[in-house]
C-alpha cells in the first residue's frame, strides 16, 4: 500500500483540480464568497493554476519516478491534465474563451516545467543525477 500512496494522492489531487471552481462556488455562497476573495484578479488567478500544477508535477514526479528522465512523456501528460481542466471549465461556462483557455495552459505548463526542473537539479527532495527510471546512481 505504501508503494500506492504517491499515485492515489495523485488522482485525489487530479480529481479535485479538474472540478470547475465556478460550478463549485454555486453550490454554496460560502464558497462563491471564498472563490472571489481568493481569485480576485487575474495574478490570483495565475498564481492559482501555477500552484496547481506545480503541485500535480511534484506530486506525477513522486508516483512514477521514472518520468523524472522522460520530459516529454511528463509534459504530455501534464497537458492531459491542463487540456481536461479547460474541457471541464468549458461544459461549465458553455463558452470558449480562447484566450484565457491557451494563457491558462501555458500557466500550467511553465509550472509543471518548473517543477521538474528543480527536482531533476536537486532542488526539491534530492532528485539530482536520478538516472531515466528515477533512480540515484550508487
């Protein structure tokens, strides 16, 4: 079980970032009032989706550590991610705002580099000369 943790905390967390923020505010206005204070304006915005992925990068980086060495693999499913979250937030607002959509998956995408760029020097739990399965050399 304790080799299933990292990937379960990976779909919970995926589950719960695809969910479409705006329908979730409509079910409570607690929840419309918090959404509002915390997403405020368009840096809050931004800030929120690059946590986001940043987060589910880490989070894909520790389940399957063998993407660690695979960048386009990485990237690809990262943009699974990001393009399921805009789908979902589309069916929601029923309205394609291209812009937005393409700003927020570059958001998404830049931070998910990131944060395979500072696993993979070592920044972020040691990762540095992890070999293509994730692997420290002896």
């Amino acid at each position: 079980m304790k080799q299933l943790t990292p990937l379960i905390v990976l779909i919970a967390l995926i589950v719960a970032f695809l969910v479409p923020y705006g329908w979730v505010a409509q079910q409570s206005p607690a929840l419309d009032l918090l959404f509002n204070q915390v997403f405020h304006s368009l840096a809050a915005h931004v800030v929120g989706h690059a946590l986001i992925f940043a987060i589910i990068g880490l989070a894909a980086l520790r389940a399957a550590p063998g993407l660690r060495g695979r960048p386009a693999i990485y990237a690809a499913l990262i943009l699974a991610v990001a393009l399921g979250q805009e789908g979902f937030q589309l069916t929601f607002k029923g309205q394609l705002y291209l812009a937005d959509t393409l700003g927020d998956i570059m958001v998404d995408l830049i931070a998910a580099a990131g944060a395979w760029a500072l696993l993979r020097a070592g920044r972020l739990g040691g990762a540095a000369g992890a070999d293509a399965e994730g692997a420290r050399p002896q």
